[in-house]
C-alpha cells in the first residue's frame, strides 16, 4: 500500500480481519488443550459448564443423553441373550454417564469429565470459526463483485 492512499484496501482489511481471528483461534486452542489435559479428579466448574451448554446450541450439538442409540437384532436367533447382555450394557454405560444437577434457579445443567469438555469445546469452536471464515469471505467476495460490476 502506498502511503499517500487515501483508501483503505477491502482486501487489507480482510487480512487483518483472518489474522486477528487466526490470533484468537490459537488462544482457544490453548483453552481447549489445558480442559483436555485437566485432571480426571477435579469437578469441572459451573460456570464452564454453562459455557459448554451454551456452546452446545450454538453449534448444533446434541446433549449427552440425546445422543444414546438403541441396538436391534433383525434375527431372532439368541434375541434373550442379546437383551440382556444390551440392557446390562446400557445399565453400565448410564452409570458412567453425567449427574444431572437441579440448581436452585431450577434450570438443570449436564455434568461433563474434562475430556467431554475439551472435546465439546474443540467441536463448537470449529464449527463457529469456520461459520465466521466461510461468511466473511463470501461477503468480502460479494462486496469485490460488486465493486467490480459498478465501476
């Protein structure tokens, strides 16, 4: 850019835009690492909780307990046994899954380990960059065409 432009370039603008984003995308990276990296035995905070239940909506993620399958044997060849070992199996998975906790606001939030929260928090993040990415370059390359038709 000379110095005696009195216009600022729309593509300069976007580069500083995708740096600064680039910058916060590596400060998340770090957040998201220490979460992973946590002890196993510490109690995640609440607040993060919120934050992760939050992030969860915004980028259309389904909720722990939202996401369980159910299992079916098309064939009726040992049906009782596979019942049982399925519901014994699914007893113990529920007994690993996350406490529910009524706050006293009444609102319910989920408990999440650390690696859920990580893994939660490196999905969300994703999908919200890449949303910011996709949209501004598609705006930037409409205002470029539009520019570019006008004169």
């Amino acid at each position: 850019m000379p110095t005696t432009s009195a216009n600022t370039s729309l593509l300069s603008v976007y580069l500083v835009y995708i740096l600064a984003l680039g910058m916060i995308s590596v400060v998340l990276t770090i957040c998201v690492l220490e979460c992973h990296h946590s002890d196993p035995e510490t109690k995640v905070p609440k607040w993060l909780l919120k934050t992760v239940n939050i992030l969860m909506i915004f980028s259309f993620q389904k909720k722990k307990d939202q996401s369980r399958c159910c299992y079916s044997n098309r064939n009726n060849i040992g049906s009782i046994d596979m019942s049982k070992e399925m519901s014994a199996y699914v007893e113990n998975e529920e007994k690993k899954t996350a406490i529910v906790q009524e706050p006293k606001d009444g609102e319910s939030i989920m408990e999440y380990s650390w690696l859920e929260v990580g893994r939660i928090l490196d999905k969300s993040f994703l999908k919200i960059s890449l949303f910011i990415v996709l949209t501004t370059t598609l705006l930037l390359m409409m205002a470029l065409t539009i520019d570019y038709v006008i004169y």
